[in-house]
C-alpha cells in the first residue's frame, strides 16, 4: 500500500515554508521543502493592515507552492497562518483572494495551537525525543517558548517580540553601535518578562530560519543542507560570536556570507539579539537547532495523531 502524500504551507511574518512529506507507518518521511522570504509583515506592524505589495507577494509563492505540490501528488495540501493574520485587520480580505485564486483555504491558527504544533513537529530534531525539553520558534512577528514532551505540554507563551518586528521598533540601519544594544536588549527584557533561570532542566530546541541561517552560517554551507542544520549544536558563546561577526559587516557583505538565507541578513541582527535575550534569561546556554517546525506539526495533526486540547490541558 503506497503512503498518503501531504503538503502543508506555513504562512508567516517574514517567510513562507512548503513541506512535501509522506506519512509511513505514523512518521514523516520529507519528499520536498521550500522557503521563501516574502515579508508579508513588511509595513503592517506600523498600519495595522496588509500591504498591497507584500500581498502580491506572497500570493505568488503560493501560487507556486501549491502547483509545486500538485506536481509532486500530495493528496491533501493543507494552509496554516500565524502571528501576522491575528494581528492585522485585513486578514480575511486576502485570505479570501487565497482562497479564490488558488482554492487554497488557509487556517488562522491560536497562539495555542501554532505553539504546540511548533513544538511537536521539532521534537524528532531531539536526540532524547521522549525527555521534557525546551523549545524556541523566533518568527518575524512573535516568538513563542514551549516546556514539555510528546505527551504534555507543561508550559508555552507567545511573545509579540520577532525579527522583523523589533527591526521595525527601533528603525535599525546596517549595525547597531552598543547603545542601540542596550536599548533593544532593554526592551526584550521587559516583552520577555516572566522567563526566568529554570529550574526546569533540559534540552533547549532551536527553530525558525534565524536559528537555522545560523547553523548554516557558523558551518560556511554553500547552500541549505537539511541533514547538516538539523540536530547541529551552538552554544550561547558561539552565538555572540556570530552576532558580532554579523555586526562588524555591512548589509551587503552579510548577504554573501556562505549559509546566510536570501532576504535574512538585514533582521538577522534583531532575530539574533531575541535568542540571546531568551536564552540569558533562562539560563541556558546551549541549543539544538531545529530544522522542522510548525510545517511538520500541521501535518501531524491534519491526520488526527494530535489532540491539543489534551497536550495543554491545565498545565499552562
């Protein structure tokens, strides 16, 4: 009996992600990925609303992935939106331009619900997938910080803090001399209130294309390998050292770094500055990077092999 194929797109802030993935024996085993940077959020965080451009966008790529995926035999496609739809006040107006265009419908997902679904579609990135661990998405518009396993989640918070969205706060230009530093370290302190050094030990997973562009820069890797970023190790010192490295270069010598994702060097500055703040604040100072995420999670759950309500249920 040959597996169901499924597709599933992330629609977020910054990117959009495509997953192409077979289901064996309730696994998935990956046939097809994509990521593209189309700053959807680009201009919303100061009006409030979607703009045309970043629409269009952003509509292409669909237009492409969904094609991409037909050609490829999934089965069933399935849409996800995240921080940048339950913010903005024109979200249906294009999601109904979606779902005209494409007929492609497209779920605006919780805080709750995108959190777990993050959390689980990262855990086969753990050496230990059974033991409690921590996990960190830095998206463009949100970060979310999820405590748990594959049975329970025992903790998980959604902070209005992301890469595009601080770079647009505090107007960055190419660096950020020590002042600015402190200033937007300052600022994650108080939108990251409540973390805390933890006493709850264990792994730290890192997901998100900052943290991945990361791996894939600290390795030189000429362009993206899954098998090399995913399960790769940086420590908290590493980090800083990349974030200075970063910081030394102009914008256009950050785009030619080996390993540095297109349309990620001018936000890699603030994303990176988000991570360290975090993983101050916890008191942890190593990450396994993830290079699965939300894209895997949905799929999960699209085929009923999640129940949220159950993984969350009063322990948050």
């Amino acid at each position: 009996m040959s597996p169901s194929r499924y597709a599933s797109i992330d629609i977020g802030t910054n990117s959009v992600l495509l997953l192409v993935a077979d289901l064996k024996a309730n696994r998935l085993e990956r046939v097809y990925e994509a990521f593209r940077v189309t700053r959807l959020g680009e201009g919303a965080v100061t009006t409030g609303r979607l703009q045309p451009t970043p629409m269009a966008r952003t509509l292409e790529v669909l237009r492409h992935y969904v094609q991409k995926a037909k050609e490829l035999g999934a089965e069933h496609i399935v849409a996800t939106g995240t921080q940048i739809f339950r913010q903005v006040k024109n979200a249906d107006a294009f999601l109904r331009q979606v779902e005209q265009e494409l007929s492609l419908s497209v779920r605006i997902l919780t805080e709750t619900e995108e959190a777990v679904l993050t959390f689980l579609g990262a855990l086969d990135s753990c050496p230990s997938p059974l033991e409690r661990v921590w996990a960190i998405d830095i998206g463009g518009g949100s970060t979310e910080l999820i405590f748990g396993n594959r049975q329970q989640i025992d903790f998980h918070r959604s902070f209005p803090v992301g890469g595009v969205q601080l770079k647009t706060t505090f107007q960055t230009g190419e660096r950020l001399d020590p002042s600015t530093v402190d200033r937007m370290r300052q600022y994650l302190a108080e939108q990251l209130q409540g973390l805390t050094p933890t006493t709850r030990q264990g792994i730290l997973l890192g997901i998100g294309g900052t943290i991945t562009t990361l791996a894939a820069v600290d390795q030189s890797l000429p362009q993206y390998e899954f098998e090399k970023i995913d399960g790769y190790a940086l420590t908290v010192e590493r980090i800083r050292e990349l974030f200075e490295r970063f910081n030394a270069l102009s914008l256009a010598e950050r785009e030619q770094l080996p390993g540095m994702e297109k349309g990620r060097a001018d936000i890699i500055l603030p994303a990176t500055l988000i991570l360290l703040q975090a993983m101050d604040q916890l008191g942890i100072s190593r990450l396994i990077v993830s290079a699965r995420g939300l894209r895997y999670g949905v799929i999960l759950w699209q085929v009923g092999q999640v129940n949220i309500q159950h993984m969350v249920g009063e322990h948050t």
